[in-house]
C-alpha cells in the first residue's frame, strides 16, 4: 500500500478525492484477486443470434451474476449495472468484508479522510470490485456507474469516469447521469478517448444532442418507465409509448452517424419490461435486457421472419397529453439549437451555459431544479406524478426522477456502508 504524502504536496493542494495516491490504493484493491476477463460457458441462443443479425447487440441488465448465468449465452456482448442493482448485492451482505478491510487501509493511507468522503470511497470501491467480478466471470464489457452526488459536478464525473477506466480500460464503459453538467462532461471523456455509456435519457431529442455534442459511446432510451409514466397518471394507453420513442431516437443517432463519420455512438433501448418489448424493438443498437424479460424473449414462439426492424411511423400510440410528441419529435428549431451549441462547444464550460443558450433558443429542456423540487421529486420516485410539474418538458422531468431514484438507492448502500466502516472504528 502506498504512503500518502501529508502537507503541501497533496493535502492542501488536492481534494480528497482527485489524490492521485489515494485513488492509485483504491484501484489496487478494487484489482486485488483479479484474474482477468474469463469465458463463460453456455449453449447458443438462436433467438438472440437473430438480434445480432438483424444489428442489435443484447446485453444482460444485472449486476447479480447467478442470475446473469441463468440467460447467458455466447452472443451476449455486455452486462450493465446502476445504483439500484449495486445497492442490492450490497444489502445481501457480500460486499461487507471488502467494505471493512478498505475502511482499515484507507484510514491508514490517508488518516484525514472524513466519514463522508471515506463512503463515497468505497462506494466507488464495491462498484468496481462488482463489475470486475462480473468481467472475470463473463468476459464481456461491463458498465459502472458514478454516484449520484456527482451529477451535477462536472470536475468530480471528469475524476471518477477516469478513474474507473483506469482501473480497466479494456471492459468497463462509464454511466454519466443526463443532466446539463453531464453533456459538458461527457465531451471532455469522449474526447479523452473514455467509452460513455450516457444514461437516463428519455426522448430522441436529448439523445440527439447527447449524440452530436457529447458524442459518447452508447445514449439510453428509458421505454418501460414511459409507459408506465402514460399508465400511471392517465394519460391514455401505454401500449408502445417508450417503444416508439425509443425506434425514434434510434433513427437520430443513426441520422448522426451517417453524416458526421468522428461520430459513432450508439441507442441502447433500457428498461426494458417485457420479451415482447425485445421482439418490437429488434434492430436497435443495443437493449439491456432484465434476465426475467430476456427470460420470456427466449421462451416466446416467435420465429425469425416474426422479428422485422420497424420505424417510429409504424407504432401508434393513443395518449392525451399533448408534450408527450417531444418523447420522438426532433424538430428544426431543436436541430438549430444543437447546431448552435455543437459550434459553442469549446467555450460553453458548465451547465449553466448550455441552459442559458437553450432558453434564448427558445428550448424548454432544461428546467432549473431547486433543491426543494429535487426533493419532492425523490418522494415519489421513478414515475412523476405529472400534474404537479406542469410547465416542465416531460423528457427533463422524467431524467431527473431517474436521478433521484438512485439517489434513494445510493443512499440505502451509502447507508449500509456508513454502517460498516462504524464498526472498524
């Protein structure tokens, strides 16, 4: 274990968290035991090779390998995690070893780390060691997730996205929350070479600039939350709401990389609920795909003249708000916006601007979250009740109900962390 400078050289001069020394012990004991990328043996999935034949990468969304190696199958191509699937490993108690043991050394390392950073340490710690246990067992990229206090930090996203590819540039892909900080920092990663999985998108236009100004590796289209957004406060029927979103910011991204060839990001369809939901949306980039729904992909009759890449134009939806059409619509004027802030890019240096550019642009996709909305939001969790953000685009507002969900999430493995290193004191 490396000693840590005390005094001018690192103590004053640095944060806790951007210690070269410090995040140099955590990436070795987050890589203590690792043996590297293994193989995973499992029969071939016909249905999945019909996927990839048809241009959709499927890619398992757990972060439990047992259940992971319940749908596995050699054309899987990656394994996704988050806040919530973290916390769960976490609260069955098999991290608890690891989170005392790092709570030990890294007191010793660094003795002035308060309990705070000394939480968002380890928990950083428990996300990586999940993953690479997930690489060594599978073999297939995996992506990790920052927590969510730095949402809004273009500095600390920057640190711990680098961080995290230090610890295994060859399988992780970084998660960065959508928010107006995260498109800042999304590009500087991008153009640091750092692979961005660029989640909690809801709409084909904040994947359209996430795309062309951020350019990262993989954006998200949340379908299943939207329809239960329709589902859950009355706003007609649910049936292919997140799907027609999800094929219509596909075909965006693909407009995107068609004609600008530094550009080659990629649609994941995410929260994904059911095998159907695979069917309909074969083609896509990429779905990440719960193993009960993967599950039911497999066990469904379908053939492989059934499986067909649809359009947008094809599905119809019957909802009654009408702010909903900007879940697929990407008009001029937004296009206009994008073009605007692509030829900014090199000078817009926070969120603020960004917003700022987009309300004299006339673009209502950045709201300005007070903390008190922030957390009316959490109480509610990862369906709004709609009726009480009026005013707010629908896409923004759902964005940051999926950020403070995992802020609740984080806060239960925060929790249980806080726990644990109380009893190594």
């Amino acid at each position: 274990m490396p000693n840590i400078m005390r005094g001018d050289e690192v103590s004053i001069t640095l944060g806790i968290h951007d210690d070269p020394k410090l995040a140099e012990t955590i990436r070795e004991l987050a890589l203590e035991g690792y043996k590297g990328p293994g193989r995973f043996n499992a029969r071939n999935q016909e249905k999945y090779r019909w996927l990839r034949e048809l241009g959709t990468d499927p890619w398992l969304d757990t972060g439990d390998a047992c259940a992971a190696e319940k749908s596995w199958a050699p054309e899987i191509g990656a394994l996704t995690t988050n806040n919530t699937l973290v916390n769960q490993v976490v609260q069955t108690g098999s991290m608890d070893d690891l989170i005392k043991s790092a709570a030990r050394e890294l007191r010793s390392a660094r003795p002035d780390i308060s309990g705070r950073h000394l939480v968002i340490e380890i928990g950083f710690l428990v996300n990586a060691r999940l993953a690479l246990g997930l690489v060594e067992r599978f073999g297939v990229h995996v992506s990790v997730e920052l927590h969510p206090d730095f949402g809004f930090d273009i500095e600390q996203t920057l640190n711990f996205g680098r961080r995290y590819y230090a610890i295994n540039p060859d399988y992780f892909y970084i998660k960065v929350p959508m928010t107006t900080e995260g498109f800042i920092a999304v590009r500087k990663l991008s153009d640091e070479g750092i692979p961005v999985n660029y989640t909690l998108g809801f709409s084909a236009r904040q994947n359209y600039l996430a795309a062309r100004f951020s350019r990262p590796a993989f954006v998200n289209l949340f379908l299943g939350r939207l329809n239960s957004l329709v589902e859950e406060n009355g706003l007609g029927s649910p049936e292919n709401v997140g799907e027609k979103a999800t094929l219509a910011s596909y075909e965006a991204v693909r407009s995107i990389r068609e004609r600008h060839s530094d550009i080659s990001t990629r649609q994941i369809a995410a929260s994904i609920r059911s095998g159907g939901q695979v069917a309909t949306l074969a083609g896509v980039d990429v779905h990440t795909i719960p193993p009960k729904a993967a599950a039911q992909f497999l066990e469904m009759g379908v053939t492989r003249t059934d499986l067909r890449v649809l359009m947008s134009s094809d599905l119809k939806v019957d909802v009654s708000a009408p702010g909903l059409a900007r879940l697929w619509d990407v008009d001029n004027s937004f296009i206009s916006f994008v073009e605007e802030a692509v030829g900014r890019a090199d000078r817009l240096t926070d969120g603020e601007e960004l917003k700022a550019l987009a309300r004299e642009r006339g673009v209502d996709l950045f709201h300005d979250w007070s903390e008190d909305e922030r957390l009316r939001i959490r109480e509610k969790g990862k369906i709004p009740d709609i009726s009480r953000w009026s005013g707010i685009a629908v896409d923004d507002l759902m964005s940051m109900s999926a950020l403070e969900s995992f802020v609740t999430d984080q806060g239960e493995l925060d929790g249980r962390i806080e726990k644990l290193i109380r009893e190594t004191s």
